[in-house]
C-alpha cells in the first residue's frame, strides 16, 4: 500500500473523532451556558499554556504512555490485555515494598533498579496468569483479565487495608530508597507538578518496543501471529508460546508504570491509584494505532484532556472530560474500520 | 442467622444481577458481547432517579431508566453492528462514557459531584407476606420470561442462530442485523432495569453506584454457560457469598476481599474448564466483513 493511502488511514480516524469531540464538547458546554471558544482556551492555557499545566500533563501521559503501550503490545499479537489496572497496580506496590525494603543507604542507581525490576515482575506475574490460561486451556483473555482486575485489587486491598497501612489512610508508609527525581528538581519552571523522570523510563521503553517489535525476531513472530496465527503456525512459529510471550511482556510493562506514581510522585503505594488508567490504555493504544510513538502522542492527548478538566473546573464541571473520552474511543473505535472500507472501496474503483 | 432474613436480604442483591444478567444472555447469545452491562446499569441508574426526581412518581423512574439504558445500549448497536467497530473496545468506551455522561449531568441536574438528592421508590422493601417492591417480582420472573423467549419463541429461535451460524441464519432469509439490533435493546432495557432498581431501592443516584455488579452479572452469564436459568442461578450464588460476608461482618474469619473475589474467579476456573467447559456462542464477538 502507498504511504500515502497508509497515513490517511491513519490520520482520518483519529480527526474525525476530534471532531465529532469537539462537537459534543461544545454541546456540554453550551448546556452549561458558556462559550465553547472561551472555554477551550482556558483548556488550552491550562495545559500547554504554563509549565505547571504542562509538567502535570506530562505526568498523567506517562502512567497513560506505560498502560498504552502494554494495551497496544499484546493487540500486536492479537491479544486483548485490559487487565492494564490490576497490573500497574500490582507493579507499583512491589515497586513500594522494594523500596521501603532497602535500607536508606543504598546508591539511588541501584535502588531504582530493583524497584523498577520488581515492578515489571509484579505486572508480569499478573499477565502471565491470563497468557498461561489461554495458551493451556483457550481461556479467553478478555474475560480473564476483566475477571484478574477484580481479585488483584482486591487481593491489594487486602494486603495494604489489613496489614500495610499507616494507620487512618489506605497507603504504605513513605518510602526511602529509589525516589525518582522530578523535573522540578532539573528545572524550577516545573515548580509543584509531578512529573517526573518515569517520563524518561517510558520514553526508553517505547523505544525498546519499536525496536522488539519492528527489527527483532520475536518481534516479527509476535506481529505474525497477530496478523494470521493460523499461517503463523504454518510457517514454524508457535503460537501458544507467542501469545505467552505478548501477554506477559504486556503485563510487565503496565507493571513498570507503577513507577510513575510511586516513586515519582508520592513515594507510597495508595489503593485505588491505578483506578481507570489501564481501560484508558486502551483508548491510547486504539487512537496510537498500536505504534509505540503513537501511543506516546495519544497518551499526550489523553493526559492533556484529563489535566484540562481541572483547567476548565470553574466555568465547565470536569466531568465533562469523562464524557469526552468515551466519545473518542467509540468514534475512533467506530471510524477505523469505516475508513478502512471507504478507502479500499475507492481504490477498487480507481482499480477498474 | 435467620434463614429467612438471609434469603431475603440475598434477594435483594441479587435483583439488580438477575436483571442484568437476563439482559446479557440475550445480547450475548445473538453474538454481541455484552462488556457494556455495567454502562446500561449505571445509566438505568441515573435515569430512574433524574424521571422519579422530577416527577415525584418512581413508576416515571422507571420508564426513564429503562430509556437511559436502552439509549446507551442503541449506540452499543449502531457502531458494533452497523458500523462493525470491535464490540469489546466499543463496549469499554461504552462504561466510560456512562461513568461520565451520568458525572456531568449530576453536576448538571443537582449541583453535586457524589450523589443525587433523595427520591421516592417503592414501599419498604420486605415483608413477611412477601415483597412489596414490584420490582422485585419483575425480577424474579425475567430468567423465566427470558428463558421462554429464547427457546420457546420464534425470534429466540433467530437469536441462537445469529449466535452460532449467522451465514445459516442469512440463507434462510433472516436479517441478522435487526435480531442483534433487538437484542442489544433488549439487554439494554433488562440492564437499565437493573440499575433502576439499584436506585430505587437507594432512593438515591451516587457516583458509580453500579461498583462493578454489570461484570458480576456478566460473570453470571458466562458462569451459567450463556443459559437464562444457570445464569440466575449464578447470581443467586454470587449474591449468597455476598450476603454471607455482610452477615458475618464482625467475625473476621474470612477477610471481605476473599469473599469479594468469588465471582471473579468461579468464571476464570468455568472458562479454564476445570468444572466443565465454557463453550461461548460460536459467533460472539466475531465481525463479518
């Protein structure tokens, strides 16, 4: 296929959704009796218009940036992880129990290392469950990872309200060792927001998945697989251990995003921190088209969305963004496949 | 533990599942996968309680939320079956934007972030004689009326088919489409009811009040292997462990959150197949190009 018919397929989704967006956007917003112009500049101006704004966007795009890559990793297979929740979840509390394990003392370098490990081994304990119940029993992983939310939140909950909490909260105590620095402490524009150098780990890992998926070999299985498992398996590939692989480096990777809020932001594990990012992860991982630098993006415009609810929150009720969302996953959702026909409709006819 | 007081209480939960999970066997035997009985739930929720606030009767409440739940449940329709989009993704987007069309008329309707003021609904909810909730009842009967339609009528005939051979089903002349249509109405319907009577009994809409009870319903569904009655069967199950951890708060033998998870993973050891196998209509979720 020509570039050119490759990047309207990939750009007209995502517009025509931003437009069908904007368009319910300026309803909710006229309901409320204000001017859609003056309130998507207060949008604007409150997210990309100051650094504070912008610091905060940057923040939500990473925990976003982890969970959509995770999303997008195992629909390259043909998998649907939306177990992105339970496993950052999980990352980030053994990311807190490694921390508040080592002592102070131990050289930063280290101690992140090893939060950072033990929180990609958490989320991929928690993928692996599903990938081993499909590849053994041809349990479907939508449903299991639907199912896996519910008892690893719970089991979580268990363990952080029943015998890890400091006393009247839901969280751990504060961790000490593996604390990751925040831009502010770089750059003092960035004064109270809180991003922080996670933003550099997703960077890294987006980067190591373009390069896993497009220039390695396991790689290629994996997109095989996605594309034409049956072929896949003809061709020598085996898919069971393919569909292994995706799921639980899926997991592991929602698991590291776990980094983000615990030793990034608020060095202790919370219950409920995870609370709607991994479904969201889905929404940036279908509006990325499953490229790890789209996700990026989409994860930068989801960030952007939730940040400039709080901007708006005085003339417009942030909710208003909860709305949007649903609007531009089920107009991506909706537009992909449409788009697709229309443009293959055209080149038939072009064609003959 | 008063046996009688046990059952009613596990009635009581298990109402709003009953509802939800009769709505979900429906779509899901047509072939649509019904991930979105959460949405249609919250908005049935939200629904009643905007239609009995404003009128004063919860019967207006009733119709409302019914509406409400069938709305989300006609956009469900439109984009997985005329438009094809994938009915998972469509029906996560879908919970979404319940959660969030029903947080910002909140804010809208009653000026709150939380919570609904306090409507009527119907009388207190149990009585020795028996249940003065006619909500109830209803939900009792729709298994049945549920299990009747899709093996003793013609259109349920037409929703097996569009589950398991839509090409058969086309051949002999049947729109596959319209069945679906109807079906996910259906669902949308049944699962408002749901939620209707989550509020009604309530007296109140609360942010997220549905808690995740459309994926135990959709539990249910797939634990009672896609039939009316073991799925309502299920659900009395699931609402027994639940009322059996409400009853026994107190006594810390077994933890809430243990009890929390049963659902969650009798459906996973029902799809592993360690107690029988989970056969899912054959064309569920599949899109025909």
């Amino acid at each position: 296929m020509p570039w050119g018919e490759r990047a309207q397929e990939a750009l007209i989704p995502p517009l025509v959704a931003l437009l069908i967006a904007l368009i319910c956007g300026d309803l909710l917003i006229l309901s409320y009796g204000q001017s859609p112009a003056g309130v998507y500049r207060l949008l604007l101006e409150g997210t990309w218009g100051n650094a504070y704004g912008f610091g905060q966007v940057l923040y939500k795009a990473t925990t976003l940036a982890f969970t959509g890559l995770a999303v997008s990793f195992g629909l390259r297979a043909g998998l649907f992880n939306i177990g992105g929740e339970s496993q950052l979840a999980a990352g980030g509390f053994a990311a807190a129990l490694t921390g508040l394990a080592l002592p102070v003392a131990t050289p930063l370098i280290i101690a992140l290392i090893l939060c950072i490990v033990a929180a990609g081994c958490a989320g991929g304990v928690v993928g692996a469950v599903p990938a081993y119940l499909k590849t053994r029993f041809g349990a479907h992983e939508v449903i299991v990872t639907i199912m896996l939310n519910f008892i690893v939140l719970a089991l979580l909950n268990w363990f952080i309200a029943g015998h890890l909490h400091v006393p009247e909260t839901l969280h751990t105590p504060e961790i000490h060792a593996g604390v990751l620095p925040r831009l502010s402490d770089l750059s003092p524009t960035f004064h109270g927001s809180a991003a922080n150098l996670a933003l550099v780990v997703a960077l890294f890992v987006a980067v190591a998945v373009w390069f896993y998926l497009f220039r390695a070999k396991g790689g290629y299985e994996l997109r095989a697989v996605g594309l034409q498992p049956d072929a896949a398996e003809y061709g020598g590939i085996s898919v069971g251990r393919v569909w292994m692989r995706a799921l639980t480096f899926s997991g592991v990777i929602a698991g590291i995003g776990g980094i983000n809020y615990v030793l990034g932001y608020k060095h202790y594990y919370e219950d409920g921190f995870a609370s709607g990012a991994g479904f969201l992860g889905i929404a940036v991982a279908l509006v990325g088209r499953n490229h790890p630098f789209g996700v990026l993006l989409a994860a930068f415009f989801f960030a952007t969305l939730s940040q400039g609810g709080l901007a708006i929150h005085a003339f417009v009720p942030k909710q208003m963004m909860d709305v949007l969302q649903g609007v531009v996953i089920i107009a991506v959702a909706t537009a992909v496949p449409e788009v697709r026909r229309v443009l293959r409709g055209a080149r038939k006819m072009s064609d003959t | 533990m008063n046996p009688l007081s046990f059952l009613a209480q596990m009635i009581r939960i298990a109402i709003p599942y009953l509802f939800a999970a009769s709505g979900g066997v429906v779509a899901e035997r047509s072939g649509i996968v019904s991930l979105t009985l959460e949405g249609f739930m919250l908005g049935g929720a939200f629904g009643a309680v905007v239609g009995t606030n404003y009128s004063g009767n919860p019967w207006v409440g009733v119709l409302t939320g019914m509406l409400v739940g069938l709305a989300f449940a006609l956009i469900h329709a439109v984009c997985t079956i005329r438009y094809r989009a994938d009915q998972v993704v469509v029906g996560v987007a879908i919970n979404l934007l319940a959660i969030g069309v029903t947080r910002f008329f909140l804010k809208l309707f009653f000026a709150s972030s939380s919570n609904s003021p306090r409507v009527a609904g119907f009388g207190g909810n149990i009585k020795l004689g028996g249940f003065d909730n006619p909500l109830l009842w209803l939900g009792l009967v729709v298994p049945m009326a549920v299990a009747y339609l899709i093996y003793r009528t013609p259109f349920g005939l037409r929703v097996r088919a569009a589950g398991e051979h839509p090409d058969a089903a086309e051949s002999v002349g049947v729109s596959v489409k319209r069945v679906r249509y109807v079906a996910v109405a259906i669902s949308g319907i049944l699962a408002g009811l749901g939620g209707v009577y989550l509020a009604l009994d309530q007296h109140q809409f609360t942010d997220q009040m549905t808690a995740g009870r459309g994926f135990i319903a959709i539990s249910a569904v797939i634990f009672g292997r896609w039939d009316p009655i073991r799925a309502a069967l299920a659900c009395l199950l699931f609402a027994a462990a639940e009322t059996f951890q409400i009853q026994l708060q107190g006594n810390h033998a077994i933890a809430s959150q243990f009890i929390e998870m049963i659902p969650y993973v009798l459906v996973i050891i029902a799809l592993a197949g360690l107690v029988g196998r989970a056969v899912p209509p054959a064309a569920l979720g599949k899109v025909e190009d």
